[in-house]
C-alpha cells in the first residue's frame, strides 16, 4: 500500500459519511461539527474536478481516481490534527473506490487494498430522499435507486459498521447526533461499532440495555409482602343477586361507552405441549416401551394424555392423517399407535401444534363443528363488550402468526355475527421490538452466539403495556387467550358484565371529586367522605400524617391518588394453580397497596414472606375490566403507572447454555402497579385456562353429556 494512503493513528471517533452524489453529505458533515465544536473534512474531488472543469471543460475520468484518493486521505489526516474527540469525514476511500466500479468497471489495486483497511467507528449511509442537486460535475440523476443500492452493498460485503440516515435535513441531524451521543456511550462500556449496529438495527434503545444490564447486575428488589388479600380484606365479596344488579347498571349505561376487548395472545403454544416434546425428544420406541419411559421418568402427564386420547377435540382429525400415512395403522401395536400420534401431532408437516399460536388451536368439540378459542373469544365478545349491535377485539399477535390468525377469523366471523346481528371489529399488534431484552450468561456478561451476534427474546408481558396504551376505548375487557369455556357463557358473561359495571360505578364517583376539584367546589367538610372513599371503595392506605397536611395539600394528595386509571379485578378461590395471587404490600416509600403479585416476585428464603404467600387464599385469573381515560375523556399514558423497579429476572437456553433475560414489570403485576385497584370474588367457573394440552380434558373444555 502507498505510504500516501494511510490513516493516521487516532483516539477520535471518526464518522464517515457514504453514499452516491447530492445525498447530503457535505450539509450532514458540516452540521455535525457544527454540533460538536469539532472538524469536517471536506471532499477533496469536488475541487479537484470543479477545477480540471473550469480549465478545460472536462469530466472525471478513471486515471483521477487515484489523484482524488491521495488528496482525500492527506487532508482527512489533516483535520485530525484538530479534532475534537469527533471527526467527519465528508467522504472516504470507500466512496471513491466504489465509484471506480461502477462508472469505470475497475479500480486501482492500491486504491482498494486502502478503502478496505480504512476504519471508522460508524458509517452514516445517506438515503436518496433529498431532491437531487446539479452542478458542473454531477451527471447520473437517473440511475439513484442503483446506484444507492451499489454502496449500501459494499459497506455489507466488506462488514463495515453502517446506520442509513434519511429524512429532511433537521431530522437527519436530530437521528445522527442521538446515534453519534450513544455510539459513544457504547464504546466507552466496551460494546464494538458492530455491536452497537446491531443493537441499533434490532430497535432497542441503547439506554435500554444499558438499563437491563444494570438490572443484572443488581437483582430485581423482592416484593414486601403485609399479608394476602382476602374477602372482606381487599376483595370485595358479592352475591348473585349483586352482581346481576351489577351488570344490568352496566346494560344500562353502555352506550354511553366505547368498549373493547383486549387479548394477549402473542407467541407460539410450546409450553402446552411441553412434556410432548420432551418425551419426543427422550424416547425410543426400538429399546422400551412407553409403560416403562412413564415409570422411568415420573412422567403422569404424559399417562393421563394417552389414557384421554380419545377425548381430545383434535383425536379424530389426527387419527384420519394417520390412516392415511400409515395404511396399516389399526393393526399396530398400541405404542407406536400412540407414539405416531403424538409425532404426526407435533410434526411440522403435519399439525406442528407447538409452533402455532393457541389461538387456532381445536380446544372444543361440538356436535356441529370443533372451536378455537379465536371463535370463543368471538361469541363472548358479542355477549358482553358490545354497544349499539358493534363489538370490537383486539388481539396482541405475534407478525409472523397474523396470517393463521385472519384465516381462523374469517372461517367463523361472519357466522358469529349473523347469529348474533352484531359487527365486529377486529385488530392486531405486535409487541414492541423495542421492549425485547439483551441475553447474558450466569456470570451477567452479554453472551455472544457462536457467530458473534447478540441473543434478543421479547419482553414478557410487560411489554403488552404499550399495546394496551394505544387502545382507544373507554371500557377494555382484558382475558387471556386461552381463559375459555365450552359451556356457560350466560354465566360468565353475568360476572363480566357486573365487573364492568363496578367499573362504571366507581369511575363516576372518581370523576365526580375531580371535577368538583377542578372547580373549587371541595369544602373542608368533603375531604372526610373523599377519604373514607379511597379507604373503603379503593383499597388505598392514607399516609399517617395526612391530618396534618393544610387543606390544599390534602386536596393535592387527594387528587394526585384518584387521577389514575382504574382496574377491576375477577379473583377466584386458589385451587392449587400456579401463579400469581392478590396482596397487600409495601413499597419502599412505605406505601400500602393492593397488587397481584407472582411468586418469583416473593423472597421465599424469609420464613415470614414465604408464610404470607403460603397463606393467599386467592388466585389471579387475569380476567380484567379496566378505564383508562381520565375525568376529562382524555387517555391516560399508562406508561407513567409502571413500578418499574419490579420485573423478572427468567432463565432460558441458547445453544445448549443457560442464559438469562429481563422480562419487563408484568402486565398485571408492576405493569399496573399505580391505577386504582379493585378485586372481586368471582367463581371457578370464570377461570378456565390451558396451560398445558391435558387442561382439555378437564370438565370445563368437554361437551355437556
């Protein structure tokens, strides 16, 4: 290599700017030194051929190349001198190299052996979407589409480390100084230019991982339990009757109401076929039989699923394919009967249930037809999140899922709404790439695939906060998507009704003491009623001191506490299930609430801790009615009632090692943590879910005999 073509050793961060010609390189170059006090490096081959244009009106050939390269590289080498820890670089050896190419069909050996070994920390790729500018030596305005395309793949066929910024001019240097601010940042935490990209490419804010490595580092704080949350303390308990003068308020005024109902289904059904895959993967059919893998392995549930094969809404469907591929199939013995089902079930050419959605999964047999829970969901929309013959469902979706899922609506949509003379509507979103986590190994270091590259898993369902902030509604129903029944759908449509309706109730006497605040109607006398409210109809603990605060002050507080929005919650009796339950807890201001708390979330080495939770007498259906628009209709960001300090810290499998991944304040755990909490005894009936494939067997999910 030429000694004129070499790069001066340097500390500074040096930021290239690589594109085709009138793409706004030299304005971004400028601005940014601009911004940062610091030098620019111009591009020397526009005077250089402004110049040779002026003499003797001729363009670039291919013998400037080189001229053009030892320029560039001795003045970048220049302006280094006087950098301020950044340098821009208006154009680079790079540049010059690729436009040797493509106009020229060559380039210069030197010339490309130092365009490779050039480096910078970050090439910033500028987009075609500014208008094309003319002058003396531009000449291809045509040809931009193809030629972007040129440079984008050369800085991916040589690896370089590259951001495409486009948009107009303020809105590039707004995206490039953030970039440039937190390429910073992760050089100095020891992250590469390539890492950062990566990053940045995924779409999560570097903020956020260096947040979720801190967390890491640090633990999540365990919850401080007081006591559980029981009837009469904490949960209110009411009667039939109750409840159906509950939901018929709730009739009354619905529509007065936009209503929604909001389903988390995102991901992919592996765990309900967990042990499934498991025996799959451990069992072979040539040296025992499946008796002996059970014994072996303790394996119940895989016992109870073969004795109940039969009953399984899928049985038939799957038994058909099996005649089909195995011709002979009735006269095999009944462990590769029973082995070929569970594999056909689970195979991707064939079922492949554990990578489908639970969503379109058969959970019900009828005599006419076998339903999934997309169609239950549907019929039980129409039932009770309904106003003015209009019901509106939402579903969180995983994108690559959404096809399957628009496939099962449309199979029975329009039946559901001719049955029932109800529209409706029907929308998806995703989760928020943006909330995925970073992997790390035991020791809390970023673990690295055998590539090189980062390990992202979403998360959790946490991260459905943001999909449930952009539901704009007045009422949202929220129910899992595998909380589904067969049978009593009056029935339970009864206790969603009168949880809406406890709802509404408690909505208009909050909305009622903030607007008479808002317009200085509170007397001194109205404070007692407000706080004998909040106590007794919210569950919200008063600080010690609050009779002491002036009259303003405690009018402040009063308001501060009834802003929020507001959840009311189905709680059943806990039959054993794993999972979360209702608490009361202090936080580390030492304020009292009410919260559904998982036991991951509990330090069960305290003897006493471990007893509070022991004793819960309720469990968590997640079954919910929730107002999220303030008194004045407007929505609430219900980002900002997020504990954030709460959390879990999972462990999962990456190529056959153990990493860890933060999954984001529960939804209905810290990702409520601050709205105005109301629990409600509810029976067993509302609480039916799917957590592995044998609950199907269970009364709840069978035909009425």
């Amino acid at each position: 290599m030429e000694k004129d073509l070499r790069q001066q050793k340097t500390n500074i961060i040096k930021i290239a700017l690589f594109g085709p010609e009138s793409t706004g390189k030299t304005t971004l170059a400028k601005q940014l030194a601009e911004y940062y006090e610091t030098e620019w490096v111009p591009e020397f081959a526009r005077d250089y051929l402004q110049q040779k244009w002026e003499e003797d009106k001729q363009l670039c050939t291919e013998e400037d190349m080189m001229p053009i390269a030892y320029g560039q590289v001795t003045l970048e080498n220049e302006k280094l001198d006087n950098a301020k820890q950044y340098l821009f670089c208006d154009t680079n050896l790079m540049v010059t190299k690729v436009f040797s190419e493509v106009y020229y069909g060559f380039c210069n050996p030197n010339l490309n052996e130092a365009a490779l070994a050039h480096e910078y920390d970050l090439f910033f790729l500028t987009d075609i979407d500014v208008p094309w500018e003319k002058d003396d030596i531009r000449d291809n305005p045509n040809k931009r589409e193809t030629v972007f395309s040129v440079f984008k793949q050369a800085l991916i066929d040589n690896n370089k480390p590259f951001i495409t910024i486009s948009g107009d001019k303020e809105s590039r240097l707004e995206k490039a100084t953030a970039i440039v601010d937190n390429l910073t940042i992760a050089k100095r935490k020891g992250f590469t230019s390539a890492d950062f990209v990566e990053i940045y490419n995924h779409g999560i804010p570097f903020e956020n991982i260096l947040k979720q490595l801190k967390i890491f580092k640090k633990g999540i704080s365990k919850c401080n339990l007081i006591s559980p949350a029981t009837v009469n303390n904490g949960i209110l308990s009411l009667t039939t009757h109750d409840f159906e003068e509950k939901a018929a308020f709730f009739d009354a005024n619905k529509g007065c109401f936009k209503i929604c109902k909001f389903i988390p289904a995102s991901g992919a059904a592996t765990r309900m076929f967990k042990f499934l895959i498991a025996f799959l993967n451990n069992y072979d059919i040539e040296k025992e039989t499946i008796n002996s893998y059970i014994n072996r392995n303790k394996d119940n549930d895989l016992s109870i699923f073969i004795v109940g094969m039969d009953k399984f809404p899928f049985f038939k469907a799957v038994y058909k394919k099996l005649k089909e591929i195995y011709p002979d199939f009735d006269s095999l013995e009944r462990d590769y009967k029973n082995y070929y089902f569970i594999k056909v079930l689970l195979s991707p050419e064939y079922f492949d249930f554990a990578n489908k959605p639970k969503a379109v999964l058969p959970f019900h047999k009828y005599k006419t037809h076998i339903a999934t829970p997309i169609e239950e969901h549907l019929n039980e929309c129409v039932h009770y999140a309904e106003t003015n013959k209009t019901s509106n469902l939402h579903f969180t979706v995983s994108e690559v899922h959404q096809q399957l899922f628009e496939k099962a609506i449309e199979e029975v949509k329009e039946k559901v709404e001719s049955e029932t003379g109800t529209q409706i509507n029907i929308s998806f979103s995703y989760q928020n790439k943006q909330t995925d986590s970073i992997a790390v190994d035991v020791k809390d270091n970023v673990f690295r695939s055998q590539k090189g590259s980062f390990i992202f898993r979403p998360g959790g369902h946490g991260a459905l906060i943001q999909n449930l902030n952009n539901i704009d509604a007045d009422i949202i129903f929220i129910k899992n998507i595998d909380n589904v029944i067969q049978n009593n759908i009056k029935k339970t449509t009864l206790y969603k009704k009168g949880l809406a309706g406890i709802l509404i109730e408690a909505q208009q006497k909050v909305f009622g003491y903030l607007n008479a605040i808002e317009k200085g109607e509170i007397k001194e006398e109205d404070v007692e009623e407000i706080v004998k409210f909040l106590m007794q109809k919210l569950n919200i603990e008063m600080a010690r001191d609050f009779n002491k605060f002036t009259f303003e002050n405690k009018i402040n507080k009063i308001k501060e506490l009834l802003d929020r929005p507001i959840r009311v919650c189905g709680m059943v009796k806990n039959e054993g299930e794993a999972g979360g339950g209702p608490f009361w807890i202090r936080n580390e201001k030492g304020e009292i609430s009410l919260q559904i708390v998982e036991s991951s979330q509990v330090d069960l080495t305290s003897k006493k801790q471990k007893s509070i939770l022991e004793s819960s007498t309720h469990f968590n259906p997640v079954d919910l009615v929730c107002g999220t628009k303030n008194y004045k209709g407007e929505s609430f960001n219900l980002e900002e009632f997020v504990d954030h300090n709460t959390g879990f810290i999972v462990e999962k499998s990456a190529e056959g090692k153990i990493v860890k991944n933060y999954e984001l304040p529960g939804l209905w755990n810290g990702g409520m943590s601050n709205w105005l909490t109301i629990f409600v005894a509810v029976p067993l009936i509302t609480f039916n879910p799917v957590k592995t494939v044998n609950d199907l067997l269970k009364p709840a999910h069978q035909p009425h005999k």
